[in-house]
C-alpha cells in the first residue's frame, strides 16, 4: 500500500511583507464563501416575487450550496493536493465568479438552483485550498498561528455579514445584486494570485482513488440533510433513513480508504500525535456554535419582535469579541502556556456563554447578545488552535486533505449541533405550551405566532406570550446541555492535548513550484 508521507518537519523561515499580503487576498474569497451560507436571508423574498419558486425550489435555493460545499470538501481538498493548490484556488475562483453572474441573471428557479450547486463546487475549492496556502506560505509557528487565527475570524465573521450585506444590497438594488458582489473580489484573486500565492503540491501523491469521491459525497450529504432537518420537521422516518443511509457509507468510505492503495483521505494523518483530537474537538467547537445560532436568531427576531434587518445587525454585535480571541489564544500558545489549557480555557469561557443563555428571559436582549458574544469568542479560540494544531502535525503534502478533513467535520458538527440542540428546544417547547393551543401553535413558535395573528386580540396576546416565554424555557434547556457538552470537552482538551509538542512545519519535503 502507498501513501503520501513526508519526513518530520523543521522550522522555516519568518514570512515577509509578501505573504502577508498574499492572506489579505486569500481572506477575500474566503470572506465571500462563508458569506453565501448566509447571503439570501433577506434577498429570498424578492427571489421568490421574480421567479415564483415552489416550497420545495425555494428549500433548496437555500440549501444545495451548503450541501454541495459539504459533500466535496474531501474531494477538493485531496485534489489540490496532487494538481497544486494555488491552481485549484484559482480555478474554484473562476467557477465561483461565473456561478455568481449565472445566479445573479437567472430567470428561474431551476438555474438559480443551479448556479447555487455551482457556487457550492467552487467553495469546496476555495476553502481548503486558502488553508493549505497558509501552511506552505507560513512556515514559522507563531506567525500560522496568527494566520489561522485571522482565518477562523474572517469565516466566522462573514457568516454573519453575509445576512446584513444582503438586506443593504437589496434594499438598494436587485436581488441579483447580491450575487454579483462577489465579482470583484475574483477577479482580484485572479490578477494577484499569480503573483503573490507559492504553487505547491504533494510530490508523492499516489494515483486519484476516483471510487472514494462518490463514497465521500454518500457518506456526507445524507447523514448532514437528515440532522438539519430534523429540529424543524421531527424525527420523520424519511430524515432517519437518510442519517443511517449516511452511516452506512461513512462505514464503506472509512473501509475504502484503510484498503486503498492511494486513499482519499490517508489513514496515517490520524497517527500524528494530536490530530485526531483536534478533528475532534474542532467538530465539537462547531456543534456549540451552531447549536446556539439555531436560538439566538429566532429570539431576536420571534420572542424580541425585531424585523429581519434589525435581528441581523444586533447579531453582528457579537462578532466583535470574535476578532480578539483567536489573536490572543495564539500569543498565549507562542509564550509558552500548554495548548491544552487555552483550549480547555475556550470550552470553559463558551461553557459561560451558555450559562448566559440559561438565565436569559422573554426580554434579555443584552443578555442574549453578551451570551452569544462570550461563547463565539470561546469558540473561535478553539477553533483556531485546532486547526494550526492539525495543520502543524500533518505532512505539509497532505495540507489540503488535512483542512477539508477538518471543514468537512465542522460541517457535520455544526448540523448535529442544530439537530441536537435544536430537538432539546423543541422538546421543552411542546411541553411547556398549554394543552388547549392549536396544534400549529403547539409545534413550533413560528406557528404560533402566525396563529396568534388570525386570533381576537385578548387570545392572539395571550398565546403569543405563552409561546415566547415557551420558547425561552426551551433555549434555557438547551443552553444548560450545550454548557455541559462543553465543560465535558474542555475535560477532553486537558487529558488529550496536555504537553503536545508546538508543531514547526516547513515547505522543504513537498514541492514547491514558485
């Protein structure tokens, strides 16, 4: 059996000028992908005005760029492994700036739907291989460490600009607008790409195991469409199938690549010391982030009674603390604290954003805005620190696979923590609504305060109370078991991570083409 493998790393020489700003150009894209989970949130109205979708159109002009980014992370990421990753980048740049102007002009919903699938293919490009170009440009321990720090800023970041951005866009434009504002930012990854990001890839790559792609995207897409949908539409036999249709492949993929001559996804990658524990535990950070997203968004907007704009503004309130932790996480790291303890140190301080959430009323705004604010800075500090772990333990010609390894578990974590998390709430909801509500009242706080709205004033106000203070007591719950899993991971973060070795990777054992 063959396998890509390098010598063990030593240290390489401090980035200049020239790299540094290479990333800013590197975090541009990588802005634009995070912000398209995000940036139809208030253009799907005007969306559905032009081109008239149905339910089910409508459901996956949301969804398919996600699920498609999902099911070919691994793909991409072993891919521009073996053709270089600065080729792939700027190839994924292309074919998103193109999927961007087809979905900008569409005339219906199918190529709409179409031009988000491509959207999708070009994010899985873009995203592993942005990371893997940090690990060959920034071979100096502390100097990564800030560069992935600035990388787990800018994807949390545009995630939750990408809603406002949206509403400004089509407020004074056209839906299509929103589309087309990635353009720019392409076509300047373009033009500087050539010339600032190094060309590298795996010298001994092996040859393409072609089955494992297929097996990939089976084992992803079910098993993620099944927990996402699971916490708004119950444990519905067809979401059940689909999780263990996604466990049966995951089963056949996992099998494929201890067999293969040349797997996807190398199986030795799990044998550097701490990599492992940091897919691990970065799948965890994105459960705690997702499940509380899931809650927050709907209590600013349903039990505050904020509009759609104003919800998304308050909710960038909290990413303000984001930009500090990962930054201060890495300087603790470089003076010498154990890695272990700044990430069991994360857990604890997003453990605390939870606690705020449990205390949090029918009229918390501030309560709820330092709550998300505390965790995702928590968050962010381990995501950081995971990934610059993982990155540093892994041959650099395996940088690529690695991060989609890590983006594809984070993907993952981040449905099951909205499936998990989100079934708590539901669960707690239903039982805290009074008997004689309607039934739509009964199932989720959206129906109910629809139904409120076709009642006399006296029974619209007081269902309307009953399911807010409702669904309050559900993110309350929630939020105490999201606290717990994360205290319970901070305890996993010592006892795996203690005494870790700081990993000093350098660009000399894969090839380098600048």
């Amino acid at each position: 059996m063959t396998h890509s493998t390098s010598p063990a790393p030593t240290p390489g020489p401090r980035a200049g000028r020239r790299e540094w700003t290479a990333l800013g150009v590197l975090m541009l894209p990588l802005l634009l992908v995070s912000m398209d989970v995000s940036v139809l949130y208030f253009a799907i109205p005007a969306i559905s005005a032009d081109l008239e979708p149905s339910g089910t159109q409508q459901l996956w002009i949301f969804d398919i760029y996600a699920f498609v980014l999902a099911g070919l992370l691994m793909t991409m990421g072993s891919l521009g492994d073996r053709i270089g990753r600065r080729r792939l980048l700027l190839c994924g740049a292309a074919a998103f700036g193109a999927a961007s102007v087809l979905a900008a002009y569409a005339d219906s919903a199918g190529t709409l739907i179409a031009a988000r699938a491509l959207l999708g293919v070009g994010g899985a490009t873009l995203m592993p291989s942005t990371m893997a170009i940090i690990r060959t440009m920034f071979t100096d321990p502390g100097q990564r460490a800030k560069a992935v720090g600035l990388w787990s800023g800018v994807m949390t970041g545009g995630i939750a600009l990408g809603s406002v951005m949206s509403g400004v866009l089509v407020q004074y434009f056209w839906w299509g607008s929103v589309f087309l504002v990635n353009l720019p930012a392409m076509v300047l990854l373009l033009v500087l790409g050539p010339v600032l990001l190094p060309e590298s890839r795996n010298p001994r790559p092996g040859r393409f195991d072609l089955l494992s792609v297929p097996l990939s995207m089976a084992a992803v897409l079910p098993l993620i469409y099944g927990v996402k949908e699971i916490p708004s539409e119950g444990w519905q036999p067809r979401y059940v199938v689909c999780v263990a249709v996604g466990l049966l492949f995951t089963a056949l993929f996992a099998h494929r690549q201890r067999t293969a001559e040349s797997p996807l996804i190398p199986p030795e990658l799990f044998r550097g010391r701490g990599f492992a524990p940091a897919v691990v535990l970065n799948l965890v950070s994105s459960f705690g982030m997702m499940g509380s997203a899931f809650f927050t968004t709907q209590y600013l907007q349903s039990v505050l009674g904020k509009s759609s704009m104003e919800a998304a503004l308050w909710a960038l309130l909290p990413t303000v603390l984001v930009g500090v932790a990962a930054p201060v996480a890495a300087q603790l790291v470089q003076k010498g604290v154990d890695r272990a303890h700044v990430v069991a140190g994360g857990f604890a301080v997003a453990a605390c954003g939870y606690g705020l959430l449990v205390l949090a009323g029918t009229d918390s705004l501030w309560l709820v805005l330092a709550g998300a604010g505390v965790l995702a800075s928590g968050i962010v500090t381990v995501m950081s620190q995971m990934m610059d772990l993982a990155l540093g333990t892994v041959p650099v010609g395996n940088a690529g696979t690695a991060s989609s390894l890590l983006e594809t578990g984070a993907e993952f974590g981040g449905a099951l923590g909205m499936a998990a998390l989100g079934s708590i709430g539901t669960a707690v909801y239903r039982h805290e609504m009074p008997s004689t509500a309607p039934a739509a009242a009964r199932e989720t706080l959206g129906g109910a305060l629809d139904t409120a709205r076709r009642l006399p004033d006296g029974a619209g106000d007081a269902l309307t109370t009953a399911a807010r203070e409702a669904f309050t007591s559900g993110m309350n719950a929630a939020a105490v078991a999201g606290a717990l899993l994360l205290l319970a991971a901070a305890t996993l973060a010592t006892t795996t991570l203690r005494r870790l070795p700081t990993p000093t990777p350098t660009p000399t054992p894969e090839k380098s083409l600048t």
